[in-house]
C-alpha cells in the first residue's frame, strides 16, 4: 500500500524507500539502528509477505497452504 508506505517512511528514520525496488509501494528497513521494536519488524515482515501472497495466481496461494 503506497500511503501505508509513506506513513511508515515519515514516523521512522530506519525506513527509507525500496532498494532497487518499486519505490513508491516497497521500504528498505534498516533494523541495526535500534529505532523498531522488533513487534514492528516482524508486521512489516507478515504485511510484505500477505501483500505478495495477494499478488500470486489463485493456484499458486492454494500451494502454499
């Protein structure tokens, strides 16, 4: 989600705009700062994984389960 994106990128220093990525719906997440707790991290992890999971073919979602 791009606005979620934004948002995360104005709250937290360590979040900056995707590495080599789609810039305006991807965040690098820079975690040796200290500054994320690590309950943060690991939605940011469950929120990039289900936005891809979103993405894949009907099929594809079904092998995963």
């Amino acid at each position: 989600d791009p606005e979620y994106a934004q948002e995360l990128r104005a709250e937290y220093d360590s979040i900056k705009p995707g590495y080599h990525m789609h810039k305006q719906q991807w965040n690098s997440v820079y975690v040796q700062t200290g500054e994320l707790t690590q309950q943060l991290i690991k939605e940011l992890i469950d929120h990039s994984y289900e936005m891809v999971v979103k993405g894949l073919s009907k099929k594809l979602r079904e092998s995963l389960n």
